[in-house]
C-alpha cells in the first residue's frame, strides 16, 4: 500500500475534538477505538492539531498538483 500516494484524513483520538492531538491516516473517519494501524500516518498523541491540519493540508495540495 502506497501512503505518499493516497489522500489524507485528520481523526480524533479517543478523547474527541476537545483533545489537543489529532491523528493521520489514509482511511476517512477512522475509528479512534480500533487497533489498527494499517491505515495510520500518526496515531494519537503524536501531533497537536495545528500541526497535523498544516501536514494534512499540504500533503493533500501536493497530491492534487502532482495529478494536473
């Protein structure tokens, strides 16, 4: 599975949206209770909110500009 290739989502952790961090992965609205990490880019705890977004958000341009 290539993840540089595949568009990127902003989750929650287990806390919600009033926690400080946000997760990255490759599934949309991935289920903060799950185990699984097969479709993780950061996982809870990792990166504060502002940062995962900037990545999130450049990653995502980068892919759209890579296609054109």
């Amino acid at each position: 599975m290539d993840l540089i290739r595949q568009k990127w989502y902003i989750g929650y952790c287990t806390q919600g949206k009033t926690c400080w961090c946000r997760t990255i992965s490759i599934k949309p609205n991935d289920d903060p209770e799950s185990n699984e990490l097969e479709y993780a880019i950061a996982c809870s705890g990792e990166l504060s909110k502002i940062v995962a977004e900037h990545i999130v958000d450049i990653h995502n341009k980068w892919l759209e500009n890579d296609k054109l």
